[in-house]
C-alpha cells in the first residue's frame, strides 16, 4: 500500500498527538518506524513536540517506544550486560500483546485477559487497539511491588513479565479455548487464520494458544506507542474504554 505522507503529516502536525506522544514517550528509547516497515537508529528519544515533527519529515510514519522505562535511554548500547541495563532501567510495564490475525477472536482474547487480571484483584490496566489486527492491554510498573523477594521489581525484566504472561496463559486457557468456539468451529478458525487444523486441535480439543500467539519479550523491546499511526494501515494505535471493544 502507498503511504499518503500528506495524512502522515497531518496527523502528527496536530498539539494534541504530539503532546500525547510526548507523555508516553517519557523515559523511554523511542524508535522511528518507516513506510517500508524498518526501524531507524537506536537507541533514539523524543523530548520535544518539534522532535515529532522532525522525525515525520524524515520519513518516520510509526513511533514505537521501550516497554521498559529508562534513566537515561540514550546511554543504552548493544551488547549492555544484565547489570548495566539493570542499573539503567527505572521501570517497565506489563505489556500483552495477543498475535492472531482473526479481529473477532482479538477481541475475544482480549476480554480473557481483562478477565483474568481482574480475577486477580488487578484494576489499573488499559487497553488500546494497535492499529492493525488486535489490541494491547497494559498495566503500569506502579501496580507491581517495588520488592518481588527481597530484589526489585525494576531489575527482574524480563524474567518476571515472562512468568506474568505464562501464568495468565494457564489461568485462561480453557475460558479463551471456549470464548473462540462460541465464534466459530475448529475447521473454519483454520482456514481464517490459515494453519491446519491439526496445528490447532490436539487430543485435548481446541488449543487456544496454537491460534493466539502470546509475545514473550526480550530486553529492549518496543511496541507501537498510543496515538501513532501503524506503519502499514495508517491506522491510528488508539487507547479505548474496555465496555466499547464489542462495538470497536
């Protein structure tokens, strides 16, 4: 699909975004993704609303920042040991990231893991579309402990957001598994999302987690930030009320 700068501009001209973007960009490395889909220099920020406007007139159509939050993001480096980057980090969220390319079963999933974290006396999460095919759901570094066994909680990325993620993933695997038979049956859902049926049915039935790939992070990663537009559909990766995602 040609990419119509005129709307990327647009966009990214208004106060509005650039002050939104500003806000969630702050302590993180933030990175400019181009038309093609590939990602400029790291590490990068944006401090400045005119930063916003700099980076689109070079070509950046999508900002995509650092699920964790840093001291001082520009002193990142490739090749940090665990401790450098445990020192230089100050946070990170819980972020969720449902892979399937199916919006009916997003949205379903989705509802699952809101589902879930409420079971657990979890309520400061958020949820905003991605701009392409589902939704991310996010909880703040405030939420956790700053201490998780005697170590800090801001020093146990990834390791913990990996067990946080695994844990939900047996919590609902059987509430999800149900959730996208009610959408349709085994053998459309393959063909929706072109895998075999074998690939998504074992002796046990529906397997939910061979449709819906749950992200594992690594150190560094990044995700498209609220109020960017998605690099390939233009589409805005927008924050919404959870009540509203059946109509979305």
């Amino acid at each position: 699909m040609a990419i119509d700068f005129t709307r990327v501009w647009n966009w990214y001209s208004r106060e509005s975004v650039q002050k939104a973007l500003l806000e969630v960009a702050k302590n993180r490395e933030v990175v400019s993704v181009f038309k093609e889909g590939n990602f400029g220099k790291r590490p990068d920020v944006i401090n400045y609303q005119g930063d916003v406007l700099q980076a689109v007139a070079n070509g950046t159509v999508s900002f995509h920042g650092s699920v964790e939050r840093w001291h001082q993001p520009m002193k990142l480096d490739v090749g940090m040991t665990k401790a450098d980057l445990d020192n230089l980090r100050s946070g990170w969220e819980i972020l969720i990231d449902p892979d399937v390319s199916d919006f009916e079963i997003a949205k379903a999933t989705t509802k699952q893991v809101v589902s879930a974290l409420k079971d657990h006396g979890v309520n400061s999460w958020s949820v905003k579309f991605s701009g392409g095919k589902g939704f991310h759901i996010g909880v703040p570094f405030e939420a956790l402990p700053e201490k998780i066994n005697l170590q800090e909680s801001r020093t146990l990325y990834p390791d913990l957001l990996q067990k946080i993620i695994w844990y939900l993933k047996w919590y609902m695997k059987e509430q999800l598994k149900e959730a996208i038979l009610e959408i349709d049956t085994p053998n459309n859902i393959s063909q929706k999302i072109g895998k075999p049926l074998n690939t998504i049915v074992n002796s046990e039935g529906l397997d939910p987690f061979q449709i819906v790939n749950m992200d594992i992070f690594s150190s560094r990663h990044l995700f498209r930030l609220p109020y960017s537009l998605h690099e390939k559909s233009l589409l805005v990766s927008l924050p919404i009320k959870f009540q509203n995602i059946d109509s979305f």
